[in-house]
C-alpha cells in the first residue's frame, strides 16, 4: 500500500491506544459518596483540580463497580440523604471492563458503547488490574477524522429529542427529568407561542456535570432555579455546520455537548461526544456505502439523483452532487478497510475502491 493510502487510512480512524486515559479517579467501597463527589467535581485536594466524569471503585486494584455523574443526578432526584453513605452502596455493580489484549479497534468499544448503554470502559490487564479508561471524551482527544467530518453535517447525527425546561423550573425537577429521560443535559429556553406556532430560543443549558459541581459545593438545592446555575450564553450550531465545525467547538470550549437551532427557533436538536463518533459506527457505514452506489447506479442509468436528507444541499446539477458522493465514498471505504483483520484483505479492499473511485471520476470527464 502506498504512503498516501496509509495517510489516508490514519486520518480517518483514531487509535485506540491513544484513546485509553491513565487517569483515572479511584476510590474505595467504604468511601463516603461526598468525598467521591467532591473528587469526581475536581474541589478537594486529592483530584488535583482534576474533573472526572466517573469513579471506578477497586479493591486490590481490581474494579468492582463504578460511579458515574448519572448516579449523582438519580440520586440528587430522589432527595435521599447520601452524604455519609459509602459509594459500595449505590455503585454499579459489576463494571463492564474489557481487556487490553482484547482491544483492538475503536469498533470493539462503540459497539460495546451502545450494547451495554454505557460511557465509561475501564481497560484492564491479564490479572483484571487497572490500565486506563476509555470514554467518548477521551476518544474526540484523538479523533483525526478529517475527511468523514469534514464531509458530514451537524444534521447527521443530532439528536431531535431535546428535554428543554423554562429559566424558573427548580434545579431539584430539572435532576428529576435528567434521570427520568436518562438524559445528560436540558436546555433552558424561553418559549412563545404565536398563531398556533411554537419558537423555543435556547438561552442556556444544565448538565449533569452541573448537578455534580452544586452537590459538590454543598449547596441547598431547593430554592435554586434554572437561571440560577445554567450555563449561559450558548453557541448554537446550525443543522448545515459540519461536524468538523462541532467537533472544534467541542474542543474550543472543553464542552461535552452543543445546541442546535434553527427555523427561528422551530427547531431544537443537541450533538454530542457520542453523536460524533456515530460516525465510525460500521453499521452506518455500511448503509452509507450501500446508498452511494445506488446513487452512482442511477447516476450511470441517466435517473434523476435523489438530494441527500440532513446533507450537503444540491446544488443544480448531478456533477457536484456525484463529486461529493464520491469523496464520502472514499472516505468510507478506506475507514471500513480499516475493520479488516488481513492486511492482505485491507490492501485488497482500498486497491479495489481507489480504482472504482478512478473509472468513475473518468467517466465524469467525458
């Protein structure tokens, strides 16, 4: 394979080694869920200032459960008076783990991602001891996927179902709702209604994080409203900005998550790490693929191209169109050759997509 393919197959798929983060936040089954909160928040001495989105809990250096910002929040919800209670007892148990020797592409953990539900991935040793973590923050810490998310839009990948919650809804009910729709944020919004039509103008958003800052400060969550603890103001994102764009803005603003808004406001959607790594999903590849050569076919037959949904616009003839096609095509194959355990087969496979790639571009000279 030459050294261009190479380059291309590199910057398409994130190494997995890289993703895996060394630091992580430990505690033991017999510490007391304030501590574990003050450390997860990054306020007491022992984190180092350090945030954390989980805390795995050991015992002889092995995992035995973890304890995550969606327990804080389900446990904030209920009012139950945690302080003093040792996190062993409200822990996930066991944790999902997989071994070092196992892991052997970023496919292994995202298909492990969306089966188990989960966002933490504790990589462990032969002897089940602790080597690090995965999570989708620490996989966008070394996504290069400048052809996939330079090509795909917001629009993709985001999530239409958005929980939103006026500015004077009570912190303690926006927790009841993040745990009752297993959601990781709200949006605050001011929302009028005019003949019949609604507008919701996002003004701000309360994360889960944000539940975890205020538990962590001790703070009577009580009389505290929305507009009290959102973060605000917001960069909203247009369904047409590609993620390349989002993904930047992520990393600008160490934000986990970004709004989407447009119709004047008719319109509400949410990206997030997650939302970005559909990307590298093979299954989606795989559809992607399947209707790019259904589009080239008709292209070849002389039928009328379909104008792509949630995608680039068409632009007044099938030339440009096919030319964008064609470069996700590109992208995709060299991404799913990656998938393949032969280096023989991955050859094989770029090979016989760069020269597919080839006939059609010379077809589109003539």
């Amino acid at each position: 394979m030459d050294s261009m393919n190479v380059e291309a197959l590199q910057s398409v798929t994130p190494s997995i080694a890289d993703a895996i983060d060394p630091n992580i936040l430990t505690v033991a089954p017999e510490t007391p869920i304030a501590e574990v909160i003050g450390a997860m928040s990054g306020s007491n001495h022992a984190s180092g200032g350090h945030r954390s989105s989980c805390a795995l809990v050991v015992e002889q250096g092995c995992p035995i459960g973890i304890f995550t910002e969606r327990d804080i929040v389900r446990l904030t919800a209920t009012s139950a008076d945690i302080v003093q209670m040792p996190v062993g007892r409200v822990m996930t148990s066991p944790v999902k783990t997989l071994q070092q020797s196992a892991l052997q592409d970023i496919f292994a953990v995202l298909f492990l991602f969306r089966r188990y539900r989960i966002r933490h991935l504790p990589i462990v040793d032969d002897a089940n001891e602790l080597i690090g973590i995965v999570t989708p923050a620490s996989i966008r810490q070394v996504l290069r996927p400048a052809n996939l998310l330079k090509l795909r839009r917001v629009a993709d990948v985001m999530s239409r179902t958005v929980q939103h919650a006026q500015r004077t809804t009570p912190v303690l009910t926006l927790a009841k709702e993040m745990a009752l729709n297993r959601v990781s944020c709200i949006v605050i919004a001011d929302v009028e209604t005019e003949a019949n039509l609604q507008s919701i103008q996002p003004v701000g958003i309360v994360t889960e994080r944000d539940i975890v800052q205020l538990r962590a400060l001790k703070l009577d969550l009580g009389p505290l409203v929305a507009q009290d603890v959102m973060s605000t103001p917001l960069f909203l994102l247009s369904p047409e900005d590609s993620l390349w764009d989002a993904h930047q803005e992520m990393q600008r603003r160490h934000v986990r998550r970004l709004v989407v808004s447009w119709n004047w406001g008719k319109g509400l959607g949410i990206v997030t790490q997650t939302s970005l790594l559909k990307i590298f999903d093979p299954i989606e590849m795989y559809g992607i693929m399947e209707t790019m050569q259904k589009t080239i076919h008709q292209l070849q037959q002389g039928a009328a191209v379909p104008e792509r949904a949630g995608s680039l616009p068409r632009r007044g003839h099938d030339e440009p169109v096919l030319g964008d096609l064609l470069l996700d095509m590109e992208a995709t194959l060299l991404k799913l050759a990656v998938n393949t355990h032969s280096e023989q087969q991955r050859q094989t496979m770029v090979s016989t997509a760069l020269e597919t790639l080839q006939r059609i571009r010379e077809q589109l000279r003539t």
